[in-house]
C-alpha cells in the first residue's frame, strides 16, 4: 500500500491530524475490541468518515473490514455497514467532484482499491456466499459493490466468478428477488458481469436468463415501460450480440416471436416519451443483432425466417407506414427492417407487396424511394431508404428485374398517373442534388449487381432529353454528365454504376466503346496531372478503362484488346495507369465502406464508396493489372482456356442436373420403400392375427373334442355298408389288398436281387482265383449273355421301384384326404332342429368311427413307411450290383482285347510254319533229285516236332 500513502501525501488538501487519529482508533476497535456493539459502533462511524475521507479510511481499514465480513456474518447490521463502506471507498461518486482532475484522481482510487481487494480471489468468493442471504441490508449493498468491482476492474473479476463454484448461478437468483431494487440492481451486475466475456454470457443464457429478462419487459410494459425495461434490453443485447450460440438458443426457444407484442405501438402522435424511444431504439437494435450481417448466413437466414413466420417483420413493415413516428425511430425502423429482408427471399417478396396507406396506394419501396432522392429529408434517413433498396436487391434476381422493368419502354405508364422506382430513380440521377446522384446511381447499380441479363436489358432505356431531339440511352446520357464536368460525387456515384454496368457484360462494353467520345475522354482524364481530390476520378475513369479492355470480345475493329493496350501505353503509360488505378483502394475512405454494408457515414461530404463496389475494385484490380501486361498471345491463351472452363462448366452443369435428377429418383423409390415397408407392416400385423385365430380355433376344437370324450357314453347302431362323412369301409379293404400285393411283390424283387448278388459273387471267385484256358474261354463265350441278361432284370426292376414309388404316393395321397375328411368329420355341428339325444348320439357314433379310421390310417402310415424303407435299401442294393456289373465288363472288354491279339498271333506263326514246310518239302525233292537218301522218320519227327510248336502256340493263346 506504499502507492496510496504516496497519493495521500500528494493531496492538497488532506484530512487533518485529528481525523486520521480517529479513523486510526476507529480501526483499533474494530481489529481489538471483544463486545460486537462496539465493533459495529466502529464500523459504522468508518462508514459516515468513509465518503469524506475515502482515501485514509481504505488505507486503514479495508483489512479489517473484510475481516468482519468473515468473522461477523451472524450479525446482518455489521455486515451492511461494513458493505456499504468498502462500497464507498472502492465506487467512483462523481456527483461531488466538482473538478476534472478531482474526478481523474477519484478514478484511480477505486480501482487502486479495486485491485487490492481482489488480490485475494477469496475476498469475491466471500461477497458471492453473502449474496445468497436474503437480508435486503445484507444482498442489496452486497449487490452493489459487486457491480462496483466489475465496473472498475471487469475482467479480472469476471474470471474469479467464472472459476468460482455456482458463481454465476448465484448472480442469476437476484433476478428473481421479489424486492424490486435488488431484481434492478441485480440486472446491472449482470450488466457488467456479462459485457464482453463469452463464456459467462453463455452460462448465464442457460440459466434461463432469456425467459425471466422478457418476463420482466412484459410486466413493466414493453415499449411503454420505464428504464427497467432498458436496462434489461441492454442485458440482452450483451447477451446475443456477436455471440452466436445464444443467438442460437434464444431462436431455438421461441423467443423471437415474444419480441413482437414491443411493435405494437399504434399511430397515435401522443405517448412518445423520451423513455418509449429509447426503449424502442433498444428493441430496433435488438433485433438487429439476431439478423446482422456479420452473422454467419446460417444463423441469419433462420432468425429471419422466424421473424416473417411470427408475424414481426408485418408489425415493423406496420410502423414503417405509419405516421406520426418520430424520426429517429423511423429511421432505425427502417434499417431493421433492410436486414429482416435482406438475402431472404420469401421477406423480400413480402417487402415487395406491402402498400402505404395513401390513395391510391403506392408501393412502400417508391414510398421510400421518394424520400431518398428529396433533398429536404434528413440524411440520416435517406441513407437509411438507401440500405433498404440495397438490402431489397440483395441476391433478389426478381426484385432486380421489376426495377429494371419500369425504366423499359414497354412498362411505363403513358398516362402518368403513378410514378415508378425506375422513374425516381433515373429522376434522382440526374437532379442537381450531387447527394441524389450519388443514391440514385449507387441504388441503380445495386439493381445490375451480378445480374447480366438485367444488365442487357438496361441497354433498351431510353431518355428524352429536349423537345425535338431524338431520345438518347441510358448510357449515353451517364458518359454526357460525366463529360460535363460536374461535382465529384456525381461523377463518382455514375462512375460506379458505369463500372458495375459494364463488368461481365461484353455486350454493355461494346455499347460503351461504340461512341467514340468515350475513350479519349477517359484517356485523357487518366493522363493529366490534376489535385489530390480529381486523383479518386482518375482512379475510376481507369478501372473503367480496364473493365473495357478486360471484357472486350473484340467486336470492334477500333477498340480491340490490343488496340485499348497500345493505346494506354502511347497516351497514359503502363505504369502511370496502374498507379492511377490503384488511387481508388489507397483512398481513407475505402477502407470504412468496405467494412459494412450499411452507408453510415457522419455528413454527406463522406459519402463516396458503396460497399459492393468495393467488393468489385478487390476483385478487378488484380486482373486488370495482368490484363494490361498480357501479349496478344497470352490473351489468346487465356480466351482459349475460359472456353474450356465453360466447357467444363457446363459439363459439370450437365453431370449436376443428372445428380439432380438421380436425386428426385431416389428420392422416389426411397418414399416407395417406405410405403412398401409400411404395407409389409400392415400384412405381418393381419398374419399375426389371422394366426392367433386359427390358434384360437384350434383350441376351441380341442376343448369340443374333450367335451365330447366325456359325453362319448352310448353309441348308436349304424349299417356297415353306410357312409361316414363319404367315406366307405371298401376303400380302406381295397387300399389293404392293394397293400398286399405290393409287399408280395417286392418279396419277390428280394429274391431276384439275391439271385442276382449270387452270380455276382460267383463270378467275382472266377477272377480271383484265376480259372482254367478251358474255364477262361467258356466264361467269355457266357459273359456277354448274362450281362445282357442282368441288364434286362436291372431295367425291369427300376421300372417295378418307379411303378411302386408312383403307388405309394397314391397312397400317401389318399392317406392325407382321409385325415382331411377325419377332421372335417370331427369338426362337424349337429343339424339344428334334432333334438339333443339324437345329436349326442350321433356324435358318439361319429367320433367311435373317427377313432377307428385315424387307428387304421395309422396303422396304413406305418406299413407305408417300411416300404419305403425297404424300398430304398433295395436301391442300395441295386447300385450296389450296377457298379459291380460296370467293373465286370470293363474286365471282360480287357479279356476279349486279349484273346484278339493272341488270335493274330496264332494266325502269324502258321503262315509262317506253312512257308517253312513248302521249303523243307522243296528241298527234300531237290535232294531226290541230286541222288541223296531223304529218311522218312526225320519228316515224320520233324513233323510231329512242327505239330507240338503248333499246339503250344495254341495252348498259349488260349490262356
């Protein structure tokens, strides 16, 4: 504390030494004394010497102040006064400073004093629990000097509420204190608590802030009401402005449409108090912060939406008609309503029809219109009209093409009983008001912004000039004005239209270089050497220039590309062109427009840019400088590849209607889907029921069953011949014999079977064991007549098994009718009319004759199932003998190769023995000849020889 003993000795006037010793004793009690009377005797005396003596009282006894507020709580009347003098010495009270300097110094006490308070976090917490006793000489000074702290030092405040347990939540039940000067006092701390920390503004907009800040307005009386309601919309504004997640949650929680029943405020000229307008401005500008343009576009576009929903934007359209209004009002009515409608096309729609209450009625916008080009209105409010238009044409291609449409030929009212937009507005652009110009051409250009087609039709605008003389364009009328060398901020409002006119519009560009004064007079407003104010004319002039170059489609021969370009370096020169363009963007006042949509300007003498516009100078200034320096071929280049990019896009245009359409496809077949799964609901919901029925009548049948077990006494005599239910004892005797033959038959396919198995087996020893020649050749002379044979009784019997497989499912058919008519029979109702004995009777004998069929149609499945069963081990069987009978054969084709082969064989070595013996015999007669003796015995043996060789070779091939 060594700074504020170094102020208290800088005072002029001081206290006197008698007073500091009493402030000294006085603390020397409250630190000392034991009885509580005597220390809140102390306490209360500091607080009577704590507004004179303010910097010797919070040296001294701020310590032992805090410590009665820790120490002494069970008292409230000590606690008040120790309150309201730490509120003294820390609040600035300027009500009795009387100097400026006395002020300053007053300032820097309380937030010197401010700071060593909250030094200790401990300190705020101790203030926050005090809060919560409902005391009113306890909260309502606790109130106080909280807000006191959060004036002087805020954020540091601000962050130990923050980081302190239910801190804010604490501060949030003053609002709904029933003591009507701590709910007030209550709102300015959260005021102060809640201005410029987005944290704790979200923390108090979930503690139901909204709910209770507009319950309070509704009590006091909206509009009507006194400075409670304004402060509480100032809360709110601190609340909702820039912050987007409460902007958010007052909008999800329907808060917008509360905020209606504030406008309804009537035409009467009396009730416009002071406190009414200032509250009204505050809801103006309250709903001004849910629809600002800086708000993401998300977030905007909804709450307008809302607005239009809850019938807001009719109420303000409502006030904007009516009279009586005062004008500060009106013309915040008017800028609220420019950003309910703007970019909202539904909210421009409605802005379009809406009426003033005049006769005949005439549209709001020429309404409006009217007063921004009469000089006589307040400036204020014609830049307000200005911001509606342009807020009207923002992203509205429709409310640009009816402005434009009432300047065409075609629309204008020859009678000339109504005035149109068109008609202000080109009355406006040339009227000697410089400031008329200005709207006009600004207002006028905002009607073409990023709209080509309205930019081609402007072109058709035809003015009359004088009596006499053929009517000249639009265009050509601008380019005469500027010509004429009239007040800057006409030459710059036309200046600007001409350049939003001709930017992406080569048709306009053709049109404005078709006169052929334009270009030398822009050449040489671009190449004299004038002051520092025609410095931002020549800057537009040759944005202008540029914009004619950059989109030029070369269709004339004159004012080609290349020709302009040629032209700027022999007349202005390269360099001094780019720096005469880039006098536009270093001018002190495109920096401001380019900040906001709205024209706010303080006096007319700043109204020079238009915010689009320099939207359009950042987006041109670069390309306009490539432009310049770019060759002819370079130029080529460039056209060639936004010929392909527009081939590209259209591609892409083409691929985005076929996803489009893809879309609306799925789309259908998804609401087809959905339809067919409801129906598949509604179909499994009948199923459910129609089988709880059935299961239901099942049980009813089992439960007439039993009944009918136990009525079952007697039976009646019936014929044997006679009917059941048209079912006759015959067909069950045939089914039986039929049954019969069928089980004799297969007996005898067995005994076939195990005859065939028999020579199978048999043949397969004669292989194995390797027979005789004698044995080999007989089987093979009987071989392929048993395998014929076999597959004659194979066919045979697969016919008999198909033959019997076809009976027995005859059989399994009939089976099942008899269970049908079984349980039609069982499910049978007596005829009305007999009497009850006859029917028990008949009952008795129907179920006696039901048992007796289902027992035999048992019996009937039962026989059924064993001939199935040897039915298709017999198969078994079978293909059992069929792959043997396969392996045979393949054995027996082998043999039968063989023998062949031996055959030849045997057929060779005879011929060549035959050969041998008529050579033996040629020279045995050769040598009778000569004279030798042949002996006999030796042919004989040879002979003899000659037939062993031949049977062995026989015996060989037979084997």
């Amino acid at each position: 504390m060594n700074f504020l003993r170094g102020v208290m000795g800088g005072q002029s006037a001081g206290p006197q030494h008698t007073e500091a010793e009493t402030i000294q004793k006085l603390c020397d009690r409250v630190a000392s004394s034991t009885l509580l009377d005597d220390r809140r005797n102390a306490v209360r005396a500091l607080k009577s010497l704590s507004k004179k003596y303010r910097l010797e009282v919070g040296i001294q006894a701020m310590e032992h102040l805090i410590h009665v507020l820790q120490t002494d709580r069970s008292d409230s009347e000590i606690i008040a006064y120790a309150l309201d003098t730490l509120y003294n010495i820390i609040s600035n009270d300027e009500e009795e400073e009387l100097e400026e300097n006395s002020t300053r110094q007053s300032e820097d006490l309380g937030s010197q004093f401010t700071e060593i308070f909250i030094k200790q976090p401990e300190n705020v917490t101790l203030l926050l629990s005090l809060l919560e006793e409902f005391d009113f000489h306890v909260r309502w000074p606790g109130v106080r000097l909280l807000t006191s702290l959060l004036k002087q030092l805020g954020p540091p405040v601000q962050q130990i509420i923050l980081v302190s347990p239910m801190g804010v939540s604490r501060l949030m039940d003053l609002l709904a204190d029933s003591r009507e000067i701590i709910r007030n006092d209550g709102v300015l701390l959260l005021q102060a608590l809640t201005r410029s920390n987005g944290a704790i503004q979200k923390i108090v907009a979930f503690e139901n802030a909204f709910e209770r800040l507009l319950d309070i307005i509704t009590e006091e009386g909206n509009s009507d009401g006194g400075i409670v309601v304004e402060d509480c919309l100032i809360l709110l504004q601190n609340l909702l402005k820039n912050n987007n997640s409460n902007q958010n949650f007052f909008k999800e929680g329907s808060y917008i449409q509360r905020m209606k029943p504030w406008f309804e405020v009537g035409d009467e000229n009396s009730g416009w108090s002071a406190q009414k307008v200032t509250n009204l401005h505050l809801m103006l500008q309250l709903v001004r912060v849910l629809v600002s343009p800086t708000n993401p576009p998300g977030a905007t576009s909804s709450c307008q939406k809302a607005m239009f929903q809850c019938g807001l934007l009719q109420q303000l359209c409502t006030i904007l008609m009516a009279t009586g209004i005062p004008a500060d009002i009106l013309t915040e009515t008017i800028n609220t309503v420019s950003e309910v409608i703007r970019g909202c096309q539904v909210n421009q729609d409605y802005f379009a029809s809406v009426n003033a209450p005049s006769n005949p009625p005439r549209p709001a916008i020429v309404v409006l219109l009217m007063s921004m080009v009469n000089e006589r209105q307040p400036f204020v409010l014609r830049c307000a009209v200005l911001y509606c238009f342009q807020c009207f044409l923002y992203k509205n291609e429709k409310g640009q093409g009816e402005i434009v449409a009432t300047l065409l030929p075609s629309t204008i009212d020859a009678t000339g009983n109504s005035i149109s937009a068109g008609q202000l507005l080109c009355g406006g652009l040339f009227s000697t008001d410089s400031l008329s110009n200005w709207c006009a051409a600004v207002a006028l250009a905002h009607a073409l912004q990023g709209n080509a087609t309205q930019k081609e039709q402007l072109l058709r605008v035809q003015l009359a000039t004088n009596i006499g003389n053929p009517p000249v364009s639009l265009l050509q009328q601008c380019t005469n004005i500027l010509s004429q060398g009239s007040k800057i901020q006409t030459r710059v409002g036309l200046l600007m239209l001409l350049c939003t006119w001709l930017s992406n519009c080569p048709i306009a560009v053709t049109h404005f270089l078709h006169n052929s004064a334009n270009v030398p007079f822009l050449t040489g407003q671009i190449a004299e050497n004038l002051g520092e104010e025609e410095q931002l004319v020549q800057g537009l002039c040759a944005l202008l220039l540029g914009i004619s170059i950059y989109f030029n489609d070369n269709s004339l021969e004159n004012y080609t590309k290349e020709k302009l370009k040629q032209l700027i370096e022999k007349r202005i020169g390269k360099e001094n062109f780019i720096e005469k363009l880039g006098f536009i963007s270093k001018h002190e006042l495109y920096s401001r427009a380019s900040q906001k949509p709205q024209p706010n300007f303080p006096s007319p003498e700043y109204m020079i840019f238009d915010h689009e516009f320099t939207k359009l100078v950042k987006e041109l200034e670069g390309v306009i400088t490539k432009a310049i320096y770019k060759s002819s071929e370079e130029d080529k280049k460039e056209e060639e590849v936004k010929k392909t990019l527009e081939q590209h896009d259209n591609i892409v245009t083409h691929y985005k209607n076929m996803i489009r359409e893809q879309d609306l496809q799925l789309e259908e077949l998804k609401q087809q889907v959905s339809t067919l799964k409801c129906q598949n609901e509604q179909l499994q919901t009948a199923v459910t029921q129609q089988a709880s029925q059935i299961q239901q009548h099942k049980d009813q049948y089992n439960l007439l069953k039993v009944q009918l077990g136990k009525d079952n006494h007697h039976q009646g005599s019936h014929s044997d011949g006679a009917q059941v239910n048209g079912i006759q004892p015959e067909e069950i005797s045939r089914l039986r014999e039929e049954i019969e033959e069928l089980k004799s038959h297969q007996a005898l396919l067995q005994s076939q079977l195990a005859e065939k198995d028999s020579l199978i087996e048999n043949l397969k020893s004669l292989q194995a064991s390797g027979m005789s020649e004698q044995a080999s050749a007989t089987c093979s002379s009987r071989d392929p007549e048993q395998v014929l044979e076999l597959k004659q009784e194979l066919t045979a019997l697969k016919s008999q098994l198909s033959s019997q497989s076809l009976e027995i499912t005859r059989l399994q058919t009939e089976n099942y009718e008899l269970l049908q008519r079984a349980e039609t029979l069982a499910k049978s109702v007596p005829v009305e009319g007999e009497s009850e004995h006859v029917t028990a009777a008949k009952t008795t004998d129907v179920e006696g004759r039901l048992s007796a069929l289902l027992q035999e149609t048992k019996e009937l499945k039962n026989e059924i199932k064993a001939l199935s069963e040897e039915r298709t081990a017999i198969q078994k069987q079978l293909d059992s003998s069929n792959s043997t009978i396969a392996i045979l054969q393949t054995e027996k084709d082998k043999l039968d190769l063989e023998v062949t082969d031996s055959k030849k064989e045997q057929d060779d070595l005879l011929v060549l023995l035959a050969d041998q013996d008529q050579k033996i015999l040629s020279l045995k007669s050769k040598l009778k000849d000569l004279g030798h003796p042949v002996e006999e015995e030796d042919e004989s043996g040879d002979q003899e020889d000659d037939d062993d060789e031949i049977d062995d070779g026989d015996n060989e091939q037979d084997i």
